[in-house]
C-alpha cells in the first residue's frame, strides 16, 4: 500500500511538472564550490525503503547497523545506513527540521552516533518539494537551514526526492541542496532521486554523486500491470547510459531487491552481477537481521562487489543481444574484463563469448574467473562459455596473459 501511495504522489508531482526556469537564467545554477570527492567508487549501503516503507524508527535502524557488521556486509563494503522517508515529523518555531519523537526519541544525534561508532555511515532523506512522497516536511525553501542541521547531527548521505515539486526546476532545485550541503561544513553524499524524467545525465554529474535514472524498481523479474519496473525493466533503460557514469557521478538504477523475496535466488544472482556490471550503487534493500545464507553469500560476494568497486569507474554495456541471450562487458582497470552471459529465457541456454568482443585477438591467451563458482580456467583462447540457467548469469573476470 505504501508503494502504492507513493507511486500516486509521484504521479501527480510529474503531471504538474514543468521546467519554467531555463537553465543557467541566472546565478542559481552556479556552483562555486567543488563537489566533495566522497563517492570515487559506487556507493555501498543499505536503506529502509524496499523493505520497510514508513516504518521506520531508532530501533529498527540500531539493528540494521548491528547486522550490516556481524554479518559480515560491513567488512564486504557496505558503509552507509540511510534512513528513507517518514523519518521527519515537523519543523520547529524556527523552521528547523524535527525528527518523529515517537519512532526516534533520542534524536537523530545520537543515532549518527551509534551508526559511527559502528564504523559505519549515516544517512536521510529528504525532497525538494514542499512535501515529501509520504507526506512529511520537505526542504523546498528550507535547503540551507536543513543541510546545516544535517551537518550538525553527522549525516553522510543525503536522498533527496522529487515529489509535491510543482513547478520547480529540477536542475536548479538540486543545483540548490548541492549550494547548501557544500556550505554545510560537512562533505555529504547527494544522491539525486528524480527518477530521470529531466534529464539528471546532463546536469547530474556536476551537482551531485549519484543520480536515479528510472521511477523505482520492485521486487520481480518483470513489470506487471500493476507494479511497475521489474529487476529487467530497470536494466533495459540502463543499456544507453553509460557514457556519462564515471569516479564521483554515478547512473544510479536504484536500489536492490535481494533477499526480499520476490524473485528467485537464481535471479538475485543475476540482479546483483547486472548491477555491478552496470557500476550502479549496491544499497541494500532488505532485512539485514533476517538473512538466509544464500542472501548473505549474494550480497557479500566480494568478486562480484570488486568488479562494482573498479576504479576505473566505467559502466558496463550490452555487447550483443540474441532473442534472451545478452552478453553485457565491462573494462576493468588494468586491462581486465569483467563479463556476464544473461540467459533472460525460461529454459537452460548454450552460451559463449567470442574474444572479438573484448578486442582481443582469438589466438590470445587468458585467465577466465567465475565469480560465482570460483572456478578459475588458465590458458584460454578464442571464447569461453557454458550453459546458463534459465533467469540466471555466468559471470566471469577476464584476464589476458602476457
């Protein structure tokens, strides 16, 4: 219901969007102050929102934190715990931003605290129109007076939202939070949530770290008539995008759905390999204190997170496309590949990759991982490949010998 609530409030806010102020019309959009370089590899986290909607509180997150460290995430990459909305009740006589006394009584200080104390990092969110998606206060007016709260109480990270904008601009409402998280004192990551409907690849990248490129996803393989963007249905928008996604700006295809229960552990496997080949941020989006094994073993697959963590930065492409069989390549620095095999089809599939598509010759020599077995073939030339299982990946780390 919750996400049904949401998906309306976004409807309404991009019905009544129009871009009325031209960019660059006046000083607005300026931004003298370098963007912080906080996120030169994807962002690694988890939020509230896939799993927990509004239901949200101190405890809740005081036991994501715990979890993120004893199951082993933290020491796979995770870092940042952010709070979605519902977080926020009020303002206060002097318009400062107050936190739901009920779900967080002792303040979202002390929760920034725990969160660090854990070696972990703390995030919110928040919206840039007058009304977050669920309803709570947002910032549209309030951008200085917010960032420099947020900074206060030791945020890192910052989710700002694009419901109830009206008529806003949404390079220059960004372009705005940016201004104000920069004079906060405080190097916050801003993760621009407007869902890619005004072009954030153009004007992303200077203003902030990250920046959602679809409406959101849900946990399924596949749209249906009345749930929106499946795990495929995200990835296929994301096939044109890579030319603008490098170190510090990042195509962001939101969050991941694994260990929510509505695909397959088989399609999990294949949702977080397509993620990583994509360079997309890994923000969990699950119970992290009720993991299954198999969870577990997915979101901490740490050949599969270092090919997400590659500093080279560059975002993953579509090769080829065969009816359901893709193969997706990725460079990776020092001259490495990263590759999947997709079998998107509900039978088991043949599957290869020909040298040529990685630029190199067929009679070179290579070292072949996969990063889902751990099987490592020395020596081969031309191709490699195996069969896929239906809905699932072979994912594979490329290294050319000398």
């Amino acid at each position: 219901m919750h996400h049904l609530i949401r998906r309306a409030a976004r409807t309404v806010a991009l019905l009544c969007f129009i871009a009325t102020t031209p960019a660059h019309a006046d000083g607005t959009l300026k931004l003298e102050a370098p963007k912080p370089n906080v996120a030169p590899t994807p962002p690694m986290g988890w939020n509230s929102w896939n799993k927990f909607a509004c239901n949200v509180s101190e405890k809740l997150i005081r036991e994501q934190a715990d979890a993120m460290v004893a199951s082993g995430m933290k020491d796979a990459g995770y870092q940042y715990l952010v709070i979605d909305d519902c977080w926020q009740k009020s303002r206060d006589a002097d318009g400062n931003i107050q936190a739901d006394p009920e779900r967080f009584p002792s303040g979202m200080k002390a929760l920034a605290d725990y969160v660090h104390a854990k070696g972990l990092k703390f995030g919110l969110y928040s919206d840039a129109g007058s009304l977050t998606c669920e309803g709570r206060p947002g910032s549209a007016g309030h951008e200085f007076q917010d960032a420099r709260q947020y900074a206060k109480w030791g945020v890192d990270y910052l989710k700002y939202d694009w419901c109830n904008t009206g008529t806003r601009n949404a390079e220059a409402a960004y372009t705005i939070i940016a201004k104000a998280l920069r004079a906060s004192g405080r190097d916050i990551v801003l993760s621009i949530c407007e869902w890619g409907t005004d072009h954030p690849e153009r004007w992303g990248p200077t203003v902030g770290h990250l920046w959602r490129t679809t409406h959101d996803i849900y946990d399924g393989w596949e749209s249906t008539k009345d749930k929106g963007n499946g795990m495929t249905n995200v990835l296929d928008m994301q096939a044109a995008r890579g030319g603008v996604s490098a170190p510090n700006a990042w195509n962001d295809p939101d969050m991941l759905e694994v260990g929510n229960g509505g695909m397959t552990t088989t399609e999990y496997e294949s949702h977080f390999s397509l993620w990583a080949m994509l360079a997309a941020p890994l923000i969990a989006g699950n119970d992290l204190s009720k993991m299954d094994a198999d969870t577990v073993r997915i979101l901490t697959n740490k050949d599969v997170i270092a090919v997400d963590q590659d500093p080279l930065g560059l975002q993953g492409r579509r090769a080829l496309k065969e009816g359901d069989l893709e193969v997706w390549v990725r460079p990776l620095a020092g001259g490495e590949h990263a590759v999947v095999l997709f079998n998107r089809g509900k039978t088991p599939a043949d599957m290869k990759l020909n040298w040529d598509l990685l630029g190199l010759p067929a009679n070179q020599k290579a070292d072949v991982k996969d990063l889902w077995s751990k099987k490592v073939t020395k020596g081969v030339s031309g191709s490699y490949g195996g069969k896929v299982a239906p809905h699932g990946v072979i994912m594979v780390r490329i290294k050319a010998a000398p």
